[in-house]
C-alpha cells in the first residue's frame, strides 16, 4: 500500500510540480515532462511517439503518415481530395469534378438525400413517327385530353378532328364553326371541349353528345386563342380585337375586357397563381394580368418583333418561368416578377438576307424541361429549358403533292406524358414525334 502511494506522489509531482518541493524525479518521468511542455499543436501527429510492435516490419498509421507527410486542416486531419484519386460513394460527379455538398458521404440506400441536387440535363432526341392526313386546310391547333387518349386538331378547313393518340386513327370529325378553327382546349374538371375561330365565336363542346352546348359572343373579331383556367369555371381568349376576355362557362357572361394591348393577341395562357393570365401580341409585348382586379400587371418589351408565342412551366423557378418566341430570339423570364434569365440558342445557321426573319409560330414544352419550337419556314428545334441549349434541330419536308413554301409548322403540344409531341403544318397534315 505505501509502494502505491509513493508512486501516486511521484506522478503528480511530475504532472504538478511544486517548485518548493526537492523531491528527486525519475528520468523516465523526467523525459515524459519534458516532451509535455515542448508539445508543438500546430500538427499534433508530428509529437505523438511511435507504436512499437513485436514485429519490427510493422509501422502504425500514423507512423505512416508522419514520415511521407501530407496535407492537414486547423485540426491536424488530412485534407479532402477532390480529384479522381478519390471516388465518392454517391458518385456525385458533373464533368470529372467531385460536387462536396452535405449528401457526399450520405448512404442513399439509408438516408434520403436533401433537395439541393445538380438537375439532370434533358438531352433526348426526337423522331417523326407518324403522319396524319386527314384535313383539307392548314391545321392551325391542337389539344390533348386529359386523359392521354385522345387528341384534336382544328384546321383552316373549319373542321375540329378527333384522334387516337396511339394508333393514329381518325375517331370523329365535328363540324359547327364557318371558318378556321384557330384555337383549342379540352377540359379537365368537364366533359367539355372548348373552340375559337375567325367567325368571331367561342364554342363550348360536350364530348359525351359530340355536338356544341354554348356560345360565346363578344368579340368584335376573329379569335385566336383559347385557354381554360385550372380551379375555376372561367375562359380566358384573345383575338384581333386586341383585348383579352374572361367568361363564365355557365352564364355565357364576359366577366373582364382586359385592354391594353396595341395589336392583335396571339396566345393567352392561364394558370391557378398569379399571374394568372399572360398574353402575348404583334406589338411585340408579353403582358401579365391580375384576374381579380382586371388590371395589367406586368409589361415584357424585350422583344422588337411580333411575338407570336410563348410556353410556361411551373416545374422551373420559384413560381414558374416563361419562355416567349419572336424574330429576333428565344428568351426566359421569371414568374411572377418578370425579370430577364437568358436568351435560348438560336439558329445559327439562319441567312437574314436572302431568307428573311425566322418567323417561329409555335412553342410549347413538356414538364420534364423539353421545348420545341417551329417556324413558317418549316424549321424546328428543341431545348432544354434548364441551361437554354440546342438539343436538336432540322427542315421539316412537306407532303408530297405540296409546295415548298407550304412546309411551315403552325401548331404544338406535348402530351401529359411528355413522350409525345403533336405538329401541325401548313402542308395539311398532323405528325407525331416520339423520343428515340
């Protein structure tokens, strides 16, 4: 007991000195004081002594990484490498360079990793697959059903076709309007389909008797386009006129004339967050309106030339963005605020002189982040929506028996899925395009 205590005197000494104390130390612990006080903490593994094994072959990690060096933190840890000598576990790679965010070490097959991921780049390429004929006259519209079955085109030639979206097959043909149908839309909450046309007239559709259940009369010219809006029984259509309408489905009544425009409209859009309408005219401005108040919100003057159409996307932003098309380019904004993002690609190779402006007709895109564009010159193009590049573009050829000049493209849409696109020409015929 009195040998432990000693011992116990001795190490606090050496740990504690006490300079009134003579006490004789220990050289051993002697040596083990002096390697306390000339500790260096600026690399801590540098002052640790070496592990001694049975085997003199052997050396400790830390052995090792004190004699070949390396690179250390504040911490005295090694630093990350972010090149191809370490490969992480989640493989979180954009173009051969390591992405170190908080899901670099997570176990995804465990741990679910946070939203703030690199947004894969949609860079599919698309084949016509079939070719419709069927109409007498240019096809100026088309609609999909909600329910991915069906689709419709409305043509110069006053009629609205219904098809099968799988097979091709024309289903029924509906006839009412006495000129071009320029407009369409088909309802998700009701069995209705929705028309406009040069006649001036808006037409109601129901679908299960396939015959017209209401009109709609107010404006004072033709009517180029059509929208529905998402949660509530309302219209939304633009014309001629230069003014946009708002009716109620059921009372036949025009809620709102929203003024404000110097031209002809050429889209209306609509949509269940503010803005909940957006118009797009040849005097080449893209307004944002306020349904509630009947008032203009927003005017985009960016553009020089008539903007013939533009695509929204509420996968994209905080609340969306719209991409609008005109002459002099592609460009993105940000909903609501309306602020600039990017211009999209153009044509390169488009000869202004000899050809003329590139006059794009149609745009639309998928939720997935695909945008097509056609032009009256029968040029098309497709886009990622997140970056704004060219994916692929190329000449649509016209149907045999057509003119050259006749290989335009006027309309578009994807379907719900996304894995279609509908075009519809100035050569009279419908196509489909399928992602190879």
């Amino acid at each position: 007991m009195t040998d432990a205590y000693d011992q116990v005197k001795k190490d606090m000494r050496v740990f504690f000195p006490d300079n009134t104390a003579k006490e004789t130390i220990d050289p051993y612990q002697a040596n083990i004081q002096f390697e306390r006080k000339s500790i260096k903490y600026s690399n801590p593994l540098n002052n640790l002594p070496p592990i001694q094994f049975n085997n003199s072959n052997k050396i400790s990690i830390l052995d090792t990484l004190r004699i070949n060096g390396f690179d250390a933190d504040d911490l005295g840890l090694p630093q990350i490498k972010t090149n191809s000598e370490l490969t992480l576990y989640n493989e979180n790679t954009v173009n051969d360079k390591t992405i170190i965010n908080e899901d670099t070490f997570t176990n995804k097959s465990i741990i679910p990793q946070s939203k703030t991921q690199v947004p894969s780049i949609n860079t599919e390429q698309w084949k016509l697959s079939k070719l419709l004929l069927g109409h007498t006259g240019q096809i100026t519209s088309t609609a999909i059903d909600p329910f991915n079955s069906y689709f419709v085109t409305g043509s110069s030639d006053s009629t609205i076709k219904v098809w099968d979206l799988i097979t091709g097959e024309l289903q029924l043909t509906l006839s009412a309007h006495i000129m071009a149908v320029k407009g369409l839309v088909i309802s998700d909450r009701h069995p209705y389909m929705f028309s406009c046309s040069d006649d001036k007239t808006v037409k109601c559709w129901d679908l299960e008797k396939n015959s017209v259940i209401r009109d709609y009369h107010g404006h004072l010219s033709s009517v180029y386009s059509i929208d529905l809006h998402p949660e509530l029984d309302l219209i939304i259509t633009g014309g001629r006129d230069s003014s946009v309408r708002v009716w109620d489905i059921r009372t036949r009544n025009a809620i709102h004339t929203l003024s404000g425009h110097a031209s002809s409209i050429n889209k209306v859009k609509c949509r269940n967050i503010d803005p909940q309408i957006i118009s797009c005219s040849q005097d080449s401005t893209v307004k944002t309106w306020d349904l509630a108040a009947g008032k203009c919100l927003k005017t985009l003057t960016f553009h020089s030339k008539s903007v013939r159409s533009f695509t929204n996307n509420e996968n994209f932003g905080n609340k969306g963005e719209i991409i609008t098309a005109s002459s002099d380019g592609i460009k993105k904004f940000s909903l609501p605020d309306c602020q600039y993002l990017q211009d999209m690609n153009f044509w390169e190779n488009h000869d202004v002189v000899n050809e003329g402006n590139l006059m794009i007709n149609t745009i639309s895109s998928s939720d997935d982040g695909m945008v097509f564009a056609g032009c009256d010159n029968g040029k098309y193009a497709f886009w990622n929506w997140e970056n704004g590049q060219m994916i692929q573009n190329g000449l649509q050829t016209p149907v045999p028996g057509s003119l050259f000049s006749e290989s335009g493209i006027l309309c578009s849409t994807f379907d719900r899925s996304g894995e279609r696109l509908i075009t519809g020409g100035i050569d009279k015929s419908v196509r489909i395009w399928n992602k190879t």
